[in-house]
C-alpha cells in the first residue's frame, strides 16, 4: 500500500465528514458563513500541515509569496492562502459541551483514533505503558510540569505502544476532580495502576484473549497492579517504588544494598510463585518486579569502572535486559513524531493536541509501512504522502511543467487512474515509457510527461 492509502486507514473519510459538519455548525453559530468544506478540502489541509513538518518556515503564509526563498509551487496550486486560513480559524469537532470532560472539543476526534488504531494494531507480545507529553507553552488548567523529559511542559497523555513505537491505546490526563477513571479499577490497583486497566478497555474483544506482556516503569507499577493483571492473563514487568514492595519479601534494604558491588543482584518470589523481585547493584540499586521474568539466564553490560579507567563487563538480571529492550515504544514515538513534527501554530489551547493526534496518525501509518517491508524513512513516508495529497487536488488539475516524476507522490500520481488526457504538446520530445524511444509531440496533461498513442494506457498501469 502506497503512504496515501495507509494515513487514509487512520485519517480517512470518517474524520473527513466529522470536521465538515462540526466546523460548518461552529462557523454559523459564530456568525460566520459556512466555509462549505469538502472531503478534499479537509485532505488538502492536512496535507499542508504535514508538509510543514519537514519544510518549515517562521510564518505560514511564507508559502504562499511570491518571493523566490519562499514561495512553495505545491501548496500554492493545492490550495489559497485565504482558503486555507479559513478552514483554521473555522476547524472545530465538537458542538456539545461536556462539564465531566475537559477534552469534550476534541473527544470525537480522539474516540475516532482510539478505535482505528486498535483496529489497525498487528498484534505483538510485548506492550510498553508510558506517559508521552504534548509540547505546549500557553496557559491551561491542564498544562503539566514534568522534570527529566524531552518536553517538560504540556499535555500528559497515557500510551501502551509496542516496542517499535505503534500506537495502540492512549487516552489525556484531565486532572484532579475529573472522574478520568474507572472507579472499580481505582480501587483494585490505585489512580496510577487505573491507567492502565483503562487502557485495556479499548483493547479489541478478539484479543483480550492473547497472552500480553506489560512493561510499565515505577509510577504505575505496584503488586495488586500485577495480582490483577494475572487474573486477566496478562503477565508485567517494570521498576517498582520501595515503599509498594511488602516488608515480608525478604530483600535487603536499599541503604544496605547500595554498599554491594556493581554487578550484585538479589531475587526472591512469592509464596504463590507468581510474583518474582529482583533488586539489581548498577551505578545505583534498581528494583524491578515480574511475573513471567527472573534473574537467570543473566547476561552482560558494559559499564564504564573509575577504578580501572576503562569499560568492564558487568553482570546484569534476565529481567534487566528484557524491561529495557521492550519498554521503550513510547519514547520511540515521542522521538519520531518529535523529530518530524508539525510546526503550523494556532491560536486555539487545543490546536497542539490535534497536531500531535495528526503525526501519530502519520507515525502509525509508517509503522504499518515498515511491517510490510517498506524501505523510506520516516521523513521520506511524511513527504511522500503530503506530496501525493497536494499534486492530486491540484486546482483545476493544472500540470506542473516541471514535474520530475523522481519526486515524492509522482509514482502514486501516476496510477491513480484521475484526471489522465493526452494532449498535443508545444514541441516535440521522446517518448517516456520504458522501452520506447520514439521522437512525439504528444503528452499527458497530468503528468506533464512526452507519451505516443500507444505507450499512453501502459504508462498510467492500464491494460490494453
């Protein structure tokens, strides 16, 4: 599937008639006129945003000048200034305000994803559960501060990601006094455990079933988070805090365990078995707890020794090595979507996390395409798609007389089976079908391209 088809899996129609119809009641009810917005629109807008990812400029109607460092052709025969300005300051998904919902203007949006993504998921064994953080600067009741992160103000949002980063499950922090979780689930597990119970409640009926491993960090980690995740038939692994370990466990103290050489590890396990902690000697104490991982078969670090002025070999816990190799999805999206981000600004609290909802999208959709077998980066996938969505609804299916057909979407344009005539050309040029060599002066008026009469069916993929 080309990038096209796999962003169309996330971001397709569904979102497409959503935003016409809400953005249409808001423009009316702010005694606007109805900006009349179509599917096409919509996709065109996006594809705009996208593009911006990876060519930004310091003000978005630098695309639309007409100054040589400026000027960009693609956006310009996509779609004008004025049409594009109009649908931002008219973008809206929610009409119906809910007081128990501080996300209710986005809640469609969202709810949309959260079923495609679980729908799209290719199930994996391992499943990393993490907070992943919406950069934001402005001034909101929901804005957070979180020392030690890439972005430490924003948005917190909860996300189970597999280990190379597909979005599975997410839904926003909302703050105290909002019944963001399920009460049962809070006191089964505690406010952090709940999350990712919660979480789970998106999972598809037909995987429920599957034998999941979980890798959570200390926040979330607790042992009745693990009691009931067993029951389910979910096995997890991650750090866990001191004070949520029993004092009947048997292991040493972390003043005493701190005093152990690099490398000492000690392991206990339950009275029932199914429970199995591991406090591990590195450039300090590490705790972590499992139900399916242990000590053995350990394995090797290197480790840098101020004693001996250089790397040493250091022995490290089974379950070490497996936390760290697959709790990672998370911070390998962020990494991902931070790198290639949209750089569009608006003026709206929300607009940040629409963007962030838009390059998860993208990024998910990449990740599909690298299952598959795809080789583009994920630059190369972003630029493919807002170039195959920006050459395609071209106004007036104008033909770029430059078009090189080596350029990002030209493949995708070539076969879309839209908008294909055969004209007489201007002057006269060889034929650019594989094969031919012959001398026309015909060409198709999309592809701006010189084709014979009868290479002309082949080129665009048609059989004869």
């Amino acid at each position: 599937m080309s990038p096209n088809e796999l962003v169309t899996l996330f971001l397709g129609e569904e979102i497409f008639d959503l935003t016409i119809k809400e953005s249409s009641l808001y423009a009316l009810r702010n005694g606007r006129q109805d900006p009349q917005l179509s599917r096409e629109d919509i996709a065109i807008f996006i594809g705009i945003l996208v593009l911006t990812s990876y060519l930004t400029a310091v003000n978005t109607r630098f695309y639309w000048q007409e100054a040589a460092d400026t000027h960009n052709e693609l956006i310009c025969q996509a779609m004008t200034r004025n049409r594009f300005d109009t649908i931002k300051r008219n973008l809206h998904f929610c009409s119906e305000e809910d007081p128990a919902d501080r996300y209710w203007k986005l809640r469609p949006l969202i709810k949309i994803l959260q079923v495609k993504y679980m729908e799209h998921f290719v199930p994996q064994q391992a499943i990393s559960h993490d907070e992943a953080m919406v950069a934001y600067f402005g001034r909101h009741g929901l804005k957070q501060a979180i020392r030690n992160k890439p972005i430490r103000f924003g948005f917190k949002a909860w996300a189970q990601n597999t280990p190379d980063g597909y979005l599975l499950a997410f839904d926003f922090y909302q703050g105290r006094g909002v019944a963001e979780h399920t009460d049962d689930n809070v006191q089964l597990v505690g406010k952090s455990g709940a999350t990712v119970l919660d979480l789970l409640e998106h999972m598809k009926q037909e995987f429920r079933e599957l034998p999941f491993q979980f890798f959570v960090d200390n926040y979330f980690m607790s042992i009745p988070l693990m009691q009931e995740m067993t029951k389910r038939g979910y096995d997890v692994t991650g750090t866990i805090r001191e004070n949520r370990i029993p004092g009947t466990t048997g292991l040493s103290a972390t003043k005493e365990f701190r005093k152990k050489e690099r490398g000492m590890h000690q392991a206990v396990t339950s009275r029932d078995g199914n429970v199995i902690l591991v406090r591990w000697q590195d450039n300090a104490p590490v705790t972590l707890a499992s139900t399916c991982y242990g000590d053995v078969p350990p394995g090797k670090v290197r480790r840098y020794s101020r004693v001996q002025k250089r790397h040493v070999e250091v022995d490290r816990p089974h379950v070490v090595g497996k936390y760290n190799e697959m709790m990672g999805g998370t911070d390998r999206m962020d990494q991902n979507v931070n790198h290639c981000r949209i750089t569009v600004k608006g003026k709206k609290w929300w607009w940040p996390i629409f963007t962030w909802l838009v390059d998860t999208a993208v990024h998910n959709a990449w990740r599909l395409y690298c299952r598959a077998g795809g080789t583009m980066t994920y630059v190369q996938f972003r630029r493919e798609y807002a170039c195959t969505i920006l050459r395609r609804w071209a106004r007036g299916s104008k033909p770029m007389m430059n078009r090189n057909l080596a350029a990002p979407g030209s493949e995708a344009i070539r076969f879309d089976g839209m908008g294909h005539i055969i004209i007489k050309a201007p002057s006269r040029g060889t034929c650019r079908n594989e094969g031919c060599t012959a001398k026309v002066g015909t060409k198709c008026v999309k592809c701006a391209v010189f084709l014979c009469v009868n290479c002309f069916a082949g080129f665009h993929g048609v059989a004869q």
